[in-house]
C-alpha cells in the first residue's frame, strides 16, 4: 500500500485519518530512522488493531510482523 500526499497550498496540515488508542504510525527511511518531513518514506504501523487473525498463528505472526527498528 503506497499512501501520497501533496502539502497544502495553504499552509495548513494533511492528515491521514484519525487518531487510534494503543496505534502507533512511523513514516521511516530506507534505513528504518525517523523520515524528516516532506521526505518519502515507508509507513510503520503496530497496535493490537493490527493483529486480528493472527492468535496462535506464530507462523505468520512471524512472516507478516517484525519488530519496531525505533524502540529497544
């Protein structure tokens, strides 16, 4: 999934979507760091919301997820 966006003529913020509790959303580079803004990146997404269908799969648990490259 590729999501793009364009800035705002205005000056004001593009926001994609809404807030989720327990979500959290990185745009990162090609080396997994923090994408500064305007710089293309991929989209790192974790939360409990993410893991439906996955209770006692370890096996695609394992191919589908990895762990967060930003926390120890």
């Amino acid at each position: 999934m590729s999501l793009t966006t364009q800035p705002d003529p205005h000056g004001g913020t593009t926001t994609l979507g809404r807030p989720v509790t327990n979500t959290t959303a990185y745009v990162v580079d090609h080396h997994n760091q923090p994408a500064p803004v305007g710089i293309p990146g991929h989209a790192l997404l974790g939360g409990i919301c993410l893991a439906r269908h996955y209770h006692n799969r370890p096996d695609l648990t394992h191919e589908r997820f990895t762990p967060n490259p930003l926390t120890p």
